[in-house]
C-alpha cells in the first residue's frame, strides 16, 4: 500500500512540474505577437492586415532595406469602451524580414492604469519580467522621442518584449528580434550618414531642375504670348 502511495505522489509531482514547465514555455514565446510571427514577409504581413503596397513605407533604402506597415485593428461601430485594446501595431521589417514590432494601445482601454497594472497584464502572457534601467530607441517613428524608458522587459536569448509608457502617457510595447534590430540600427546609422553627406548635392540637383523647368516655361511662353 505505501508503494502505491509512494507511486501516486510521484506521478502527481512529475504531472504538476511537467504542467508547469509548459505553461512557462508558452508564457514566454516571445517569437510572436498574435498570429505574427519574427521573420514573415512583408508580403505574408500585408495578407493578413490587408495591407496594399500605397501603405508601405520604404524608410531607407540602402545599405539595407527598411520598410514599414501600420495596423489599426478594427474596433466595433458605436462602442463606448474598445473592445479591442490595441490602437495600432506598427511591423518594420528589414531586407522583407520582420523584425520589430511596436503594439500601441487605446487611451480609453488604460485609462486610470498604473505602471504596475500594465506589467501584470503583460507578465500573463510572457511571464515573470525583469525592470532595466534602459531606453528604447525610435529612429523611425517621429510619434516617439528619440529614446523611452524602460518600465519592464521580457526576454531570451533571441528576443525581447519592452513596456513603456510614451510622454504621452500612451502605454506600448515593443517587441524585436536582437541579432536583427541590431543590425537594423547599424544599418540606419549609415543610412542617414549617407543620406547627410549627399544632402548637398540632392538639393542642387533640385534647383538646376527647377530653374531648367521654369526656364522651359519661359521659352514655351515667349513663343505663345500675345499682346
């Protein structure tokens, strides 16, 4: 009898720690957002946001190609409160790769919540997060300073999650893949030195081709005016 006791307890301890292990590994998939998934095309994002190609934005085009998409979720005609919590998700992707994505939420669906309630919320789905002193940093997306802070961070070896609340007191999250958005950020560094260095040259091209057009209109108008 006291086997069969001793058996019992064993297979019910392995059955709670194997529950337990599992519910963990969910709880911290940080490879995806929804039906989302790090590394989807541009083309699979588009499918499934009904994105068309007029709502994708070419951010930079060299040395690496970076591109940006905006979701708004539907929310229900008339409703008072959001049944949909989420304002928008904005996916970059690099080279036509996901790699970053920033989850934005309604006014209305946090309205009187506190930092911590926010990282209870999130903690449900990613598990136990660990509080950095650390900035977030937005070099693309002029609805954010350059830099936020960090409130929570959930994260392994490939991915991280990041909790913050904007200077305008809207709560996000920011989720990217780490060997990729660090590479994107080299990327968009030499970019914009890129983009400096031939500032000068861009906007003299401009003017020649503006005063060759108005010059163009001058010589067409000197042949057809009349007195």
């Amino acid at each position: 009898m006291k086997t069969i006791m001793r058996s019992l307890v064993v297979s019910a301890l392995t059955i709670v720690v194997i529950l337990s292990v599992t519910s963990l590994t969910y709880a911290q998939d940080l490879s995806r957002y929804r039906n989302f998934s790090f590394g989807m095309t541009l083309a699979d994002i588009s499918r499934q946001i009904d994105a068309k190609p007029a709502d994708v934005t070419s951010v930079h085009q060299r040395p690496a190609l970076i591109q940006e998409v905006t979701w708004w979720p539907p929310q229900p005609y008339g409703s008072s409160r959001p049944a949909e919590p989420v304002g928008q998700v904005r996916f970059s992707f690099y080279n036509g790769a996901l790699y970053r994505m920033l989850v934005t939420y309604e006014d209305a669906a946090i309205k009187g919540l506190t930092d911590e309630d926010m990282i209870r919320v999130v903690s449900t789905k990613y598990g136990t997060p660990t509080r950095p002193v650390a900035d977030l940093t937005f070099p693309t997306n002029p609805s954010y300073h350059a830099t936020e802070k960090v409130i929570a961070r959930w994260d392994d070896s490939q991915y991280s999650a990041n909790l913050f609340r904007s200077s305008s007191g809207t709560f996000a999250v920011l989720m990217f893949v780490k060997q990729v958005d660090a590479q994107a950020g080299v990327s968009i560094a030499e970019s914009l030195k890129l983009e400096e260095q031939e500032a000068p040259q861009r906007q003299a091209d401009r003017t020649k081709k503006a005063a060759d057009d108005l010059e163009g209109e001058r010589q067409k108008n000197i042949k057809t005016l009349r007195p």
